[in-house]
C-alpha cells in the first residue's frame, strides 16, 4: 500500500477547513445575534420607555400648575367654576403616575423619585389646597387668601423641585440605556469586523492551500503529460499534492506505459508492413514482367504461332481430300488425327486469345440493353440451336453498364454450354431472366441439360477444368473461365445454383443503376421470342413457361 492512501485527501482539507471557517462563523453570528436582541430591547427603552417617561413628567407637572393655579384662583374670585381645572388636574396626574408607574417598572430609581413626587403632591393638596377651598368656600375669598403665603408657595416649590429630580433621574436611566446602544452596536460592528477578517482569512488561507494542494500539483502534472504529449512516450510521470493527484498520476502513467507498449507493437507491426509492402512491390514488378511476357507471347501466338499452324493445319486437311482412300486405313487415320490435332489448336489458341484480351482490349463501358444481346446470342447460337432442336427464351432483361461485345461473348457461351450439355433425346430448352437483389441485377440462365453435381459447382469456372473427356464432349474447357473473368471485369460474381430440381441454373450479378427499381426498368422491356422446331413463333406466355430449369456439366469454349 502506497504512503499516499494515508495522507489527507483534498476533500477532507477544503471540508476541514471549511468547517472550521463555518464554526468561527456560527459563533460570530450567534454573538451577534445576542448582542442585536440587547440592542435592540436598549433602543426600545429609549425610544418606548424613557422618551415618554419625559413627556409623562411634563403632563404631570402640567397638571399640578393647573391645580395649584385653579386654588389661588378661587381664593381670589371665590368663583367655583375656577375649581374646575383643579378636579381635571388631580385626573391628569393620576393617569400621569399610572402611566410612568408601568414605563418604569424596570427603573426602581425611577420609581423611588416618582414616589416622592406622588408623597409631596399629597402633602401639599392636604396642607394648602383643602384648607384654601374649604376656608373661601365658608369664609369668602378674603379667608382663602389669607391662608396664600410664602409657606405654602415654597411647599409647591417643593413639588417642582421633585419633580426636577424625577426629571433628572429619567434623564439618567436615558443616558445608561444610550450609552448601552452605542456598546452593543460597536461590539456588533466589531464582531462584524472580525467576521469579515475570518472570511477574509479564510479566503486567502483557501487560496494558499488550492495552490499548494491543487494548482502548482496539477500544472506540474499538467506539463508531465505535455512532454509524453509531445512524443516524449518513456517520461515517467509522478504525482504530488494530494492522494487523488498522486493516483491519478499513476494512472496516467500506467496509459502512458500502455501507449509505450502499444506504440512499440505499432513501429514493429509498421516495420513488417514496409518489409511486406517491399515483397508486395517486388512481387508487382515481377507480375508486371509477367504481363508484359504474357502479352509478348500472346502476340507471338496470335501471328507466329497460327501461321505455321495454319499451314500444318491446311497441308494436312488437302492431304485428307486428295489422297483419302489411296492410302491405306491407318495411313487415314493419321491424318484425321492430324487434322483434328491442329483444328484443336488452333481453337484453343484462339479461346486464350480471348481470355488474356478480357480486360485489356477495352472499349469503355456504355449503357448495354441485355435484350437486345440476347438478339445477338440467338442469332450466333441459331446453327446450333436447330441442330439440337433447341428452345431459347428469355424475359424482360435490364440496361447495364458495360461492354457489349463481352457480354454477347458471355450470354453465348453460357447458352451454347446449355445446349452442348444436354440430355439424350430430350429437346434442350434454354431460359434466361433476371430479378432485381438490392442494388444488383441477378441474371440466371436456366436449362433442362445434364446438370452438375454440388460438389463440382466450383470446379466449372477453372480454366482448362473438364468433367468429361473430349470425346464424349467437344471443346477446350475454357468457356466459363471466360465467363467469369467477364463477370469480374464488369464488378459481378458468378456462381452456380445447386438447389435447381433438374438441369443447371448459372446466375451472376452486376451492378445495377443507381435508384433502380424493376417495375420501371423490366416493364419497358419485351419478352424474348424465338421460333420453335418447327417454325412457329412462341407467344411470351409460352416462353415463360419453359426453360424455368437448366443444366450444364462442364465448361465449354
């Protein structure tokens, strides 16, 4: 187990330190907290206790003027309407105190001097303002103002000096309850303060730790893979920082070591290519002399080679009609073996001919109408057709592109092996059609022949590849290599059908136009007609009823 695994991760870092930014956080806020709640019951008794504490001692002291006013003015006038604000004065007090009783019930000091003012007011109703109205309302104004002197003045003047030090006593719990305002709400500006330091701090203890922990590991490793990057595939690269930095490194590297391996496998695989890509070229240029022997020998066998043969041909066959019968019968058989020798190969000189010209005596492609090739074909085959009493259908071919004179050459060698290769007795019929597969046309050709067994489908289309002698079956076994090759120059593939109940069914397909449909393309086109045995032409119901199967036992020039 690698030191890494036991080390910090950076998860538990950034967590721990934010945690621990978060408790700094929490406790500031809760002190904050606390310390609003004190500030604001402070600002609430300045603003809702002690503010109209004021304005209740100036009610109150109103409302003993008024009384002490009202009872020297009855003395005077000895008026009892001028009593009137004397009795709404005692009510004004009296809601005065209860009110400063309850604003103060947190100011026993407060309470103590309103008390003392409550005592005084007393004092002075039972000392001076009872008797004042009881001696005029007897005795007249004269008897009040009698009792008016500087006695009972100073008593009321003890009153306004009470009230005075309520007055001042008030003042006092204000200026406390002031000053408690401005300590709460420094402590809260300096918690503030210190709150925004913590953040601050954290802040930059975080980006400390981020580009100690995170960036200079992750750019030191960052410029590692660059240089492996850059082609530098052996660089070993080691992490550092935190454990996940250090295991992403060793994965790194592990892919780079795999990347070294892979790279090694490539440059060899690359160095036996080129070695196989020089044998290929060697091989090319040695094809290449190939060809240009094949095509030197094969005009050397189609001038120098036919010439003498033509002659040994020619003197052999005026052998044959002038001395025939004035030799004896081996004498005439030599030559007849003579003659058919050089007929032979003469005609297998001509079908290599054919073959080694298929691709290489070109006259470019062009749009070929298969219909009217079969026309072709039943014209060149129709000697041998009435020979064999054969029968040649075929339906509505397409319109490919290609060679037109390579694919008369291989629609007849195919109908000629249908009819070479037929069974004793029974008339051949040929049938040729075509389906449209996908994006090819698939052309068959059908007969009722000999047939082919399945496990010589493949043999057939190897030149010079014969399944029966000469004897029993003329030709050089060359014709369906020529049809293949012919397949194959027009990019198709030929094949065999071994599922055909009787006879042989040859099928090959070539590409077909593209967007092709064959509604539109074998809709157009007619069905083939060719006369039967004796004259008569087919109707196209008639054709397509016959030669729906084939066969063909072997390859045929």
């Amino acid at each position: 187990m690698k030191a890494y695994q036991h080390g910090w991760t950076l998860r538990r870092r950034v967590l721990a330190l934010l945690g621990v930014v978060l408790v700094l956080l929490l406790g500031l806020a809760a002190a904050e907290a606390t310390l609003a709640a004190k500030n604001r019951q402070n600002i609430d008794a300045v603003l809702l206790k002690t503010g109209p504490l004021r304005v209740q001692v100036q009610e109150l002291m109103s409302a003993l003027l008024d009384q002490e006013t009202a009872v020297r003015g009855y003395a005077v006038n000895g008026d009892r309407n001028d009593l009137a604000p004397y009795a709404d004065g005692r009510k004004r007090e009296h809601d005065s105190i209860a009110s400063m009783r309850q604003l103060a019930a947190d100011y026993p000091d407060v309470l103590r001097e309103l008390d003392a003012v409550e005592q005084r007011a007393e004092q002075w109703r039972h000392a001076v303002a009872q008797p004042v109205i009881t001696a005029t309302e007897r005795s007249g104004p004269a008897a009040g103002q009698a009792l008016i002197t500087d006695q009972t003045r100073q008593q009321f003047d003890g009153i306004r000096n009470a009230v005075n030090s309520l007055q001042d006593e008030i003042l006092v719990v204000r200026q406390k309850t002031a000053d408690r305002v401005n300590t709460t709400s420094n402590v809260l500006v300096a918690l503030l303060i210190i709150a925004a330091l913590v953040v601050a701090v954290a802040g930059v203890v975080t980006l400390l730790s981020l580009d100690r922990a995170l960036i200079r590991p992750l750019a030191a490793l960052v410029g590692q893979v660059r240089e492996v990057a850059a082609g530098d595939y052996r660089h070993h690269i080691e992490g550092s920082g935190p454990p996940e930095f250090r295991r992403l490194a060793d994965d790194i590297d592990l892919m780079r070591q795999k990347i070294a391996r892979e790279l090694d496998e490539v440059r060899e695989a690359r160095e036996r290519i080129e070695w196989v890509n020089s044998q290929l070229q060697k091989q090319a240029e040695e094809l290449t002399r190939s060809n240009r022997d094949l095509e030197q020998f094969a005009y050397v066998a189609s001038h120098d080679l036919q010439e003498p043969l033509r002659k040994v041909a020619s003197f052999c066959q005026l052998l044959q009609r002038r001395y025939a019968g004035q030799l004896d019968e081996r004498a005439d058989q030599y030559i007849a073996f003579a003659v058919d020798g050089a007929q032979r190969m003469q005609r297998l000189i001509n079908d290599l001919l054919a073959f080694s010209r298929i691709g290489r005596l070109t006259t470019g492609f062009t749009e070929v109408d298969l219909n009217k090739v079969m026309g072709d074909v039943a014209a060149q085959t129709d000697a041998a057709r009435q020979y064999a009493d054969a029968e040649l259908t075929w339906d509505g071919l397409p319109v490919i592109r290609g060679e037109e004179p390579l694919l008369t050459n291989l629609l007849a060698n195919l109908v000629s092996n249908s009819i070479k290769f037929r069974r004793p007795d029974v008339p051949p019929r040929v049938h040729v059609s075509a389906r449209l597969v996908g994006d090819e046309w698939e052309i068959t050709c059908q007969d009722n022949g000999i047939g082919i067994e399945p496990e010589f489908a493949d043999k057939i289309f190897v030149i010079f590849q014969r399944l029966h002698s000469k004897d029993a079956y003329p030709g050089t076994g060359i014709g369906l290599a020529i049809v293949k090759k012919i397949v194959e120059y027009h990019g198709g593939r030929v094949w065999v059908d071994t599922d055909t109940e009787e006879g042989t069914a040859i099928r090959f397909a070539l590409p077909a136009f593209p967007e092709e449909s064959a509604d539109d393309t074998l809709a157009a086109t007619p069905v083939g007609r060719q006369p039967d045995a004796a004259g008569r032409e087919e109707t196209p119901a008639e054709a397509a009823g016959d030669g729906t199967t084939g066969g063909m036992k072997e390859t045929v020039g």
